[in-house]
C-alpha cells in the first residue's frame, strides 16, 4: 500500500500579508521532507474562491515547483477541473505534458468536475450539464495527449480543431489517470472509465472493503471501457493524519484541523452561504465545533501503534493507497513535519516492504483484463495526410482573404460594351437604363 499527502492549501482567517506566503513555502518545504522520507505522492487540488477552505487554485504551478526540490515523489492533481469552462483540453494537456516531461515523468492525472455553487457560478459552468462536459473533456484531453495530430473534436460542450498538441507527456501514452469520487457510484463510474479513483469521502476500512471489491470486478468485467488510452487500476482514499508517541497530543494536533476539512466541505459544497471576501468560515466552524461529532471520524489520528492498526485494516481491504490530510485548518508546520517523520520512521516500513510484492502479484492477475479492456475501446485515429487542413499563417491569410475580396469586387465592376457597370443576373434592360442615368 502506498501513501500520499494532500493539499487543498487551507488557511483559515485571521490572515496577515504574510499568511499566503507562508502557507506555500512551508508546504513545499513539507513535500520535500515527505520525498526525503520514501512518502510515494503530493497531491494538490485545483478550486477556485474557496476562501480559507482552499487556496490552491494553480495546483500546476505549486506541482512544479515541487519537482524541483524532489527527486522520486508522484506528483498528483487531485484534481484539475476538466470541463471547458474551467480549462479548455488543450491547455489541460498541455499542462499535464509540460509539468511531467519538468518532474521526470512523475505526474498523477487526477481529474474532476466541482460541485460548489462559488465554482461553477464563477466560470460559468452548469452544475447540471457538468458531468458530462466533464466526461467529454477528459476523453478528449487523453487523445490530444497521444495523437499526432488530434484530428479535432466537434463536440457538445467544446469545439477543438485539428491541431499537433505539443510537448507530449513523458510518461506513455500518458499520466495515469484518475477521477474524483465521493460517492459509491462514481467509483463505479471510474472502473468503468479503466481509470483510478480518488475517494474523498471519509470511509472507515470495513466500509471502504466492498467498494474496493466492487471497482476491482468491474475493472475485470466487460463494463470496463477505458476513456484514456490505457487502465490505471487504482483505488486511493483520504484520511486525517496526525501522528505522536502520546495519543492525546496527536489529537490535539490534528483532529481539529480534520474536523475543519470536513466542515469546510459542508459550507461550500452542501449548506452553507458564502459572502465573498466577509464570510468568516473559521468563525462559523468554531461556532458549530460543540455539534461535530468529535467521534465521528479520526483516520490515521493516533500513536504508531494506533495508525499501524488502523491501515492494516486498510490493506486487508485491498485499498491501494492512503492520502493523509495533514495540512487542515490550523494544523502547525512544525507538527506535520514531526509526524510525518515519525510516521515514516515506525510505521511506513512494514507497508513498503510488502508494496512492490503486492504490485507485482496485481499487475499479472490484472494484465488480462486490462488487455480485452483496451481491445473494447473505440480508439480515435488520425485522418491521412492529404485529409489534414494546411494551415495559412496570418499575413498568407489576409493575402488570401485581400485577393478574394478583390476578386468578388472586380465581378461587380466589370463593364458591359455600352459601358454599363455589369451586375451578374441583372436583366439587360436595367444596365441600359443605369448606363442613361436613368435608375
């Protein structure tokens, strides 16, 4: 099993010139720590005037900048907006291309729609038309990042022509792809696609088994079509994390900032309302802090022993991988490096020793599979040479469009032999009278 850490870049009021700042450099400096401990991924989410819940909304920029202070860690977006309003497919490739051939081919295509009013609202996105422009965009973003050239796209929802979409991603045919999932029928719906799911429901191992159950024999059933050009058979989960020797202190250091995470949810995604620029969300999380359940969910929150428990369970159920929300609500730098080191010292050794095993015994049981999934596929092709447009640069253009607009004019100002201005289909008699004056 493996694991990663995740950013939405929360950053709960008050704040100070300096809070956006801060925020970032000690997260780069946290992903560099987690690539120095053997952590397998980052992940960074793309939203938009999500004040104080998240703050990340160029998670394209912040990912690259951390394949420069690391070395092996996956960089994943979890996840980029894919329907066109937020991010036409060309630039979405085009990104995901840039930022793997920069990491070394160590990027994670997470993918997704957003369901927040402040989002969708704000783009012009229609929330009930999303899921589709969603599944339309990220199919067609897979083939811009493999055909040379995209034949172009007339679509539903976007437009795109024929064009060579360049650079090509290192990893081939491309990043694996992933999709966001909160409920037990998107996770259907990614096995389907033959690509990862990215659970960000907070699911305990005994809730999450037959979920993983249910994606795996989908994956393995003739439902599985793939909508990229290859299977990524991958199921992860998110879960709090804060880890201490004494289990008092891991909670005083982390389940609040967990709590925060999930209210956060709750206020831009379910019922809250927002004033943008004056809605104070810590404010009202503190508010309601006495009516949150402090029982109710806690992940991997405890001693070594306690998280060692806890995602053994997670691995009997076949869980792939564990996304630790480390960095929620006012959770302190300084506390997130302690555990994560403590966490990779005590507990993520005995995890790692198993991983490459159980991947290996995966990827054979799964070949088959994977191999009728892809022979399923409708795969889109490229039109033969001479069928491709040739495209005029600009000034060739205006040459073109200059000469024909002379051409039709000089049609219209030829003369007749009396002299008469020639008009096609004009009845002689009319150009007689035009030639005497007398129109």
């Amino acid at each position: 099993m493996k694991f990663g850490i995740f950013y939405e870049h929360q950053l709960p009021r008050p704040w100070d010139e300096g809070s956006e700042f801060r925020l970032f450099q000690e997260s780069l400096d946290q992903v560099e720590l987690a690539d120095q401990l053997g952590i397998d991924a980052v992940w960074a989410v793309e939203h938009h005037f999500l004040e104080e819940y998240a703050h990340g909304s160029a998670p394209e920029v912040f990912l690259a900048a951390c394949s420069q202070r690391t070395k092996n860690i996956r960089l994943g977006h979890g996840i980029m907006l894919m329907p066109a309003g937020y991010n036409h497919p060309f630039r979405a490739v085009e990104r995901i291309a840039t930022l793997d051939l920069v990491s070394g081919g160590r990027v994670e295509w997470g993918t997704g729609e957003s369901n927040s009013a402040l989002e969708t609202g704000g783009f012009g996105v229609d929330p009930e038309l999303k899921k589709d422009m969603w599944f339309e965009a990220t199919e067609q973003a897979a083939n811009m990042a493999v055909l040379s050239p995209y034949p172009g796209y007339e679509g539903k929802f976007f437009t795109a022509p024929c064009r060579n979409v360049v650079p090509k991603p290192m990893q081939k045919p491309h990043p694996p792809m992933w999709m966001a999932c909160s409920r037990r029928e998107s996770i259907q719906k990614a096995a389907e696609m033959g690509i990862g799911a990215l659970a960000f429901g907070f699911f305990e191992p005994e809730q999450a088994a037959p979920w993983v159950q249910e994606y795996y024999d989908i994956i393995k059933s003739d439902r599985c079509v793939p909508a990229g050009h290859t299977v990524n058979a991958n199921i992860a989960i998110i879960s709090g994390f804060s880890c201490h020797q004494d289990a008092a202190v891991a909670e005083a250091r982390g389940l609040d900032g967990f709590h925060f995470f999930g209210y956060g949810i709750g206020h831009y995604y379910v019922f809250g309302e927002h004033r943008p620029g004056h809605t104070n969300v810590w404010e009202k999380y503190e508010a309601a802090r006495e009516n949150i359940k402090q029982d109710k969910g806690r992940g991997c929150i405890g001693t070594p022993d306690q998280l060692r428990d806890h995602l053994r369970r997670y691995e009997d159920a076949g869980m792939d991988q564990i996304i630790f929300i480390q960095q929620g609500g006012k959770n302190e730098h300084d506390h997130i490096c302690e555990s994560l080191k403590l966490f990779a010292a005590e507990v993520m050794p005995e995890f790692k020793e198993r991983a490459a095993a159980r991947e290996a015994k995966k990827q054979v049981e799964l070949a088959p599979y994977i191999e009728a999934a892809l022979a399923r596929k409708q795969w889109m092709t490229v039109p033969a040479e001479e069928d491709l447009p040739l495209i005029q640069a600009l000034p060739k253009q205006r040459e073109s469009e200059d000469a024909r607009a002379k051409s039709i004019e000089g049609m219209y100002t030829d003369r007749t032999r009396d002299g008469s201005i020639f008009v096609p289909g004009e009845d002689p008699a009319q150009q007689r009278q035009r030639a005497d004056g007398d129109d």
